[in-house]
C-alpha cells in the first residue's frame, strides 16, 4: 500500500467512502472505525494506529500517516515513510519543498505535485530532523 498525494494506492481521494474503508480493511486488517469528532465535512475516522483516514458522508477526504505510531509501515513512491528525515525530503522533492513554522512547534512541510499537494510535520528543518507525518487532502484540523 503505497502513499500518493491522490491516496492509498488502492484507495483514492473522491473514492466512495464505505468501498474504500472495506478495501482498506482487506488489507490492514480491521482498524478502528467510527463517528468523528472532527469538524465538518468530515463525518468518520479509520484508524489503524499510524494510519487514519478520513471520510465524509460519501467518499474519502484525506488521510494522516503518522510516522512514530504502531501501525502499517507505508511509503511514498520516493521511500518516504518510517525513519524519513528533512533531508530525505529535500532529496525526493527539491524545490517544490516547502517549509513553515508549526504553531504546536516544529515545522510543516508542503510539497506542491502537479496535481495534488502532500504534506505533513517534521520537528525541525535541518537535515538531521525527523518526519512526523504526512498528510494528504482533508484531516481532522481543517
């Protein structure tokens, strides 16, 4: 199951929420789904430890992979993933990287793709820093 900026390999954003969570329950295993407390539009959370993906009323918005938590050990297409480091982002995606200050500290990062965003947390921008997560369309916060 590889991380895009448009899904979960198997499972894309815009694709019909109760199809993609069964597809995602074939692979993962049966996770944790269940109402969301999230503001709109968000409705459900799936939740498989490190992986949470977020639904609306009929599709998926987006999902958080969250680098430090038991769970499925997924990757990008350039091996972005458990372990990643702001230097291996800056080798992936170069200058279409792009850094600000976090206000719960840290950095966000934002990687602008030809036809999607992915983006995430990492507690610092030096090299030696590491991902926190990534996060892709709609989550909890927004």
């Amino acid at each position: 199951l590889d991380m895009g900026p448009d899904g979960l390999g198997l499972v894309k954003l815009a694709d019909a929420a109760d199809a993609s969570l069964e597809k995602l329950r074939e692979k993962l295993g049966t996770g944790d789904i269940r109402e969301s407390s999230c503001a709109p539009p968000v409705t459900r959370e799936a939740d498989w430890g490190s992986l949470v993906v977020y639904v609306d009323a009929k599709s998926v918005v987006g999902y958080l992979y969250l680098i430090g938590e038991a769970g499925p050990d997924l990757r990008t297409d350039t091996g972005l993933g458990k372990g990643a480091t702001v230097a291996g982002l800056r080798a992936a995606y170069g200058s279409k990287l792009q850094f600000s200050d976090s206000a719960a500290g840290g950095s966000v990062f934002e990687i602008k793709l030809p036809n999607a965003t992915l983006g995430g947390y990492a507690d610092g921008t030096s090299d030696g820093d590491k991902v926190v997560s990534i996060l892709v369309g709609q989550d909890c916060g927004e």
